[in-house]
C-alpha cells in the first residue's frame, strides 16, 4: 500500500502539468473550441 501512496504522490503533479499544457495547446491551435470558454466558465468559475 506504502508503495502505491508513494507512486501516486511522485506522478500526480507530472502528469496534471503535462495535461494541462496538452489541453491548452488544443484549446488554442482549434479555433472552433473557442465557444467551449464561454460554456465551461460558469462551472470553472464555481469550482475554483
């Protein structure tokens, strides 16, 4: 169990980085996603 808690903790920043910058760049090389800001603001906006 030690070990899972372990890898989890070593990966989950790496990883969400990673996404996070492979979403952005697919969010601003496809113009036609640009209307999906104005539809997920208000559930980012409540999250955050």
């Amino acid at each position: 169990m030690r070990r899972i808690i372990q890898f989890i903790k070593e990966w989950t920043l790496p990883v969400s980085i990673a996404t996070g910058s492979l979403l952005y760049l697919v969010f601003a090389f496809i113009p036609a996603l640009d209307g999906a800001a104005n539809f997920f603001a208000p559930i980012l906006d409540a999250a955050l």
